[in-house]
C-alpha cells in the first residue's frame, strides 16, 4: 500500500531488526527471552521490539514444527518470525511518528490562521482609529496583568517582527509598553510594562529582528493611549505600541 512508502533512512527503527534478528537466533536457543518494551509516556520503537518477540515466538513454533521438536527449526523460525515481526512493527511506529507531525503541524496552521485574523482586525482598528500609528490593546498579547506570552501570542508577536522585517529591513523598531495609573506614576506598572516589552523584544528576535534594531520602553499615562467608541472604554488603558524609528 502507498501508505507504508516510507524512507527508511529517516528511522532508526529500522535499522534495529538485523540487530533482533541475531537476538532472538541467540535467545531462542536458551529458551529464553528478557521482558519486553512497557509502553509509557515514550512509546518509541514498542511496535517494532513488540513485534519482533511475537514474531519470534510464532516463528519459532512453526520452525519447530517442520524439523525436530526444539531443534535448529525453531531457532530459525524465530529468527525469521522476528524480522517479519519487527518490520511490521516498525510500520505501526513510523505510522504513529507521522500521525503526530501532522497533527503538530495542524496545530501549528490553527494558531498561524487565528494570527492572522487577529492582524486583520486589528489593521482595521488602527486605520479607523490611529492610521499614522500602530498601537494594539495589551490583551492581544497578554491575560490581566501577566507579562508572559502563551504559544499563540508569541506566534502574533513573530509575525508581527516578521511583517516589520520585510517591509522596514533597515529600520531600529521601538516597543512601548503603557498602563494608566492616577497622576501617571506607577512603580508597579513600570515594571510590568518593562517586561512585557521585553518579552515581546525576545519573539521579535526569533522572528528575525536582529536585536541591535530593537529599543523597548515602558509607560504610564494618566489616561488611556486610545479611546475606542466602538469598544470598551477601558480596552486601551494596557496598550503596546510598535514604532519604526527610521523613515
């Protein structure tokens, strides 16, 4: 079947049948055979080394059976019984390794689509609100007062560094980080700010932001950055700000 086309060379399960192959010739003859893989957390190679030993045994039952009772035959039988075993083994294994990958990239292709739809949205906001700017509400990136990214945020921020990387290769970009406080002082927020910014600064970085061009800074403001009528009063009061510094 075209499903079972796979390249070899890419597993190392593989390559561990000649091994079992000369195992199970040695344990056959001592009647002997030491306990098998436990599946667990890591179920690495257990359909390849599962299905060596039950090839194994059923190999050697029928090679007994042609020649003497525990003769030669079943010594061979086993060994046979094994590499059959093993490559069907190995099949269930590589086939469970691609079904996982798939399923990560699958995941990885959710997240990147729900980023781009938050961009979307968010590029109509700035040209109805802030053309000349590009300030996103802080609960894009972060719940309540946290400063550190989930995998879907740290992914937005990448492709955010991303667009910013292509269109202004030569530009230094600035990341602000505001809150609102009374009267604009706030120790605790300076400090939430400073991280959040940073934290941004670190996936601009792994987003192909050389880290020489990145400045971050951190503020608060007596008042929101933004009002919003279309939204909740308050939806601006965290805001991060994305400025290019060179024109």
């Amino acid at each position: 079947m075209t499903r079972f086309a796979v390249n070899f060379s890419k597993y190392p399960q593989v390559f561990q049948i000649l091994s079992l192959f000369v195992v199970c010739l040695s344990v056959s003859f001592f009647s002997a055979c030491a306990p098998g893989p436990v599946a667990g957390p890591d179920k690495q190679s257990v359909g390849t080394f599962t299905g060596a030993a039950t090839g194994a045994g059923s190999g050697a039952i029928i090679g007994a059976q042609l020649t003497a009772g525990a003769g030669p035959g079943a010594a061979v039988g086993a060994g046979f019984g094994a590499i059959l075993g093993a490559l069907k083994g190995a099949g269930v294994d590589i086939l469970e390794e691609e079904d996982i990958k798939q399923l990560e990239e699958l995941e990885r292709l959710k997240i990147a689509s729900w980023a781009q739809d938050v961009l979307a949205e968010h590029y109509k906001s700035r040209l109805r609100l802030y053309p000349a700017r590009d300030i996103y509400p802080s609960d894009l990136f972060f719940e309540g007062d946290s400063s550190q990214l989930s995998p879907k945020t740290k992914l937005l921020a990448r492709q955010i560094a991303s667009r910013l990387r292509n269109d202004m290769p030569w530009s230094r970009i600035e990341i602000t980080s505001y809150s609102t406080a009374k009267d604009g002082q706030s120790g605790y927020g300076e400090k939430l700010n400073q991280k959040r910014a940073e934290e941004i600064a670190v996936q601009f970085v792994r987003g192909g932001v050389e880290p020489k061009r990145i400045a971050v800074r951190a503020l608060v403001l007596p008042a929101p950055l933004v009002i919003d009528p279309m939204d909740h009063p308050a939806r601006y009061r965290q805001s991060i700000e994305i400025a290019a510094l060179d024109y």
